[in-house]
C-alpha cells in the first residue's frame, strides 16, 4: 500500500482557484479508527466557507476540505470490530474528504445501500446528518405535522424533502426557480413557493389555513429570521442550520413568547464522536431502510474529478445546483 496520497489543498483563502492539488503522506488510522480509500466525495457549503477562511477545521483535524465520503476499508484500527478490509462503505469526516485515502472513527461509518453507486453513497453522510439532526432530532418533526424547508433544492433541502415526506409530514419549500419548484415537488414536497416573486408567509399560511407550520429549516437568516416566526405555527421550533442571507435578525420577543416558540440550530463538524456515532447509529435504524429499498435517494447534480474541485466549488457558488456535486477519485 502506498505511503503518499493526491489531495486538494488551500493554497490560501479565497475563490476557488485556491483549490490545487498536492501530495502528502497517506494518514495511518488509530486504533479505534478505519482507513477509507476514497472513490467519491461529497461537495458541500461548508466547503466553500472554509476555503473562503471563515470555517477552519477543529482542532487536531485536516485542513484538507471534505465531510463525506465514498470508498473501500483499507486498514482496520486494533479496537475496530464488525468492519473488515475490503468493505465498501460512506462515512462522515470531519475534514480530509477531498484526498485519496482519509481515516475516520469507525462509529462514523455505515454500509453503501444496497444498488447504489459509490458517487451516490458519497452524497449520504454529512447531509443526511445534518438534516437528521436538525430535522428529527432538534425539530423533533412528527408524522402528520408541517415542515418549511428553505432552499428546497439544495443537497440539504431535497435531502430533508425527501426524508420529511417519507416519515409522513406535509412538506413545503422555498426555492427561486420554476425549475427547481418542480424537483422538490417531484421529490414529494406538497407545495414549492418561488420566494423571488411570492410572499413565503402568506403561502405558507394560506396552506395551512393560518396555523402556520411546525418546523422550520432555515439556511438563510438574516431578514428571512423575522418572516420565519411570522409563519410559525403555535409552539413550533425554529432550526437554523446556516445563514447566507446573513448573520444577524432581529428576533420579536413578544411574538416568540406568545407563539411559545423553541428557536435552535446547530452545526456538525465540530460535535464529538460520540454525537457523531449517535446520528449514524439512528440514520442506520431509521433511514438506511428506505435507502435500502430505493424510497429515497440522494439526487446528484454533477460528477466531477478530484483535481477539478474548483470547478465543483464554482459550480455549488453559482446557485444553480439542484441537489449534490459530487467528486471521484481514481484510485
């Protein structure tokens, strides 16, 4: 086995011509850690931001970017059981996705579903957590209650499509295209609202006929915080998962009081391996099923090789991606 890897480094924070590639020395696994030989792996914002310089790895981990990966076990920690060399598996990274070879926490790791091809196995772990996390673990959605998804046709937005519907909630979306009105309701949202030329809130309203919704996946902030609570349904929860239209929102106390609103969010990189461990163990109990038997399934936009990740990164920046971007090693 090789001692040195191809990966993508940051050569300096800023647009996607920082992204080249470089070598450095395969990563040897922990004990309680596998080696992954990467064939695929997932491109995210979260990318984006940390080549930017505003997102840097934890402490301890890569600087190499990449959540989420697709490969064969290529070397087994001593602690490690029921994962064995040669199997073909997802995992979520903390860092390292865009290389070669990458080590991660075996409690990290889950099966490929069955039929599925390495490129769509890579698209799983960081948004499928995420949404996992925020959705039903923070939002605690419920079957037969009402979801607002922003940015429906996002890798996240027609991820939590998909999962909301098939658990039985009544989905809507916000998205700035026709065309992308028409992939989220494809993939089971019951109405796509075209928030460029649409009041978000008066829809969602007329929808629920005034109660409003219970549970929102924010990815936008800023003004879109206030609208939010606006759309609210009595005691739903808030869920900010990331803030492209901004960083900061004025937050009416008297309105969140009255409507006794639970407003949270979170992110992933940085949680411990324990909680990491945790939302696979649930997405293998609960989600991987319906992988398995093709009910849902990640929708990939674009396919590219490693050494064009800048390209892969120009594409995600350009919002006209509508679901996932997708690298593939050659290894």
């Amino acid at each position: 086995m090789t001692t040195q890897m191809n990966h993508i480094s940051i050569d300096g924070f800023g647009e996607p011509e920082v992204l080249v590639m470089s070598t450095s020395p395969r990563p040897i696994p922990a004990q309680d850690e596998v080696l992954i030989r990467v064939a695929a792996a997932g491109v995210n914002r979260p990318d984006v931001v940390q080549r930017r310089g505003a997102y840097p790895p934890p402490p301890g981990v890569t600087d190499i970017p990449g959540l989420e990966v697709a490969g064969t076990i290529e070397a087994v920690g001593s602690a490690v059981p029921d994962i064995a060399v040669g199997d073909q598996v997802c995992a979520l990274v903390s860092g390292g996705g865009y290389a070669e070879y990458v080590s991660v926490p075996a409690g990290q790791v889950l099966p490929i579903p069955k039929g599925m091809s390495m490129a769509e196995a890579a698209a799983l772990p960081e948004t499928f957590s995420t949404v996992w996390a925020n959705v039903f673990q923070l939002g605690q959605l419920q079957r037969g209650e009402t979801i607002l998804i922003h940015g429906g046709s996002s890798g996240i937005g027609t991820t939590a499509i998909q999962l909301a519907a098939a658990r039985g909630a009544r989905v809507f979306t916000t998205v700035r295209s026709a065309e992308k009105a028409r992939t989220c309701l494809k993939l089971g949202a019951e109405a796509a609202i075209d928030y460029t030329s649409e009041d978000f809130v008066e829809s969602v309203l007329k929808l629920t006929k005034d109660k409003g919704v219970d549970v929102i996946l924010d990815m936008r902030g800023g003004d879109f915080f206030a609208q939010n609570m606006r759309a609210a349904a009595q005691q739903a929860r808030l869920v900010s998962i990331a803030s492209l239209a901004g960083r900061k929102a004025t937050l009416d106390i008297p309105t969140m009081m009255k409507k006794r609103l639970t407003i949270t969010g979170s992110t992933l990189r940085a949680r411990a391996v324990e909680e990491k461990t945790k939302i696979a163990q649930e997405l293998a109990r609960e989600v991987w099923p319906l992988l398995d038997e093709n009910k849902i399934k990640p929708k990939i936009f674009r396919t590219l090789p490693l050494a064009d990740a800048a390209e892969a990164h120009r594409l995600l920046e350009s919002n006209e991606v509508v679901g996932k971007v997708v690298l593939l090693c050659d290894t």
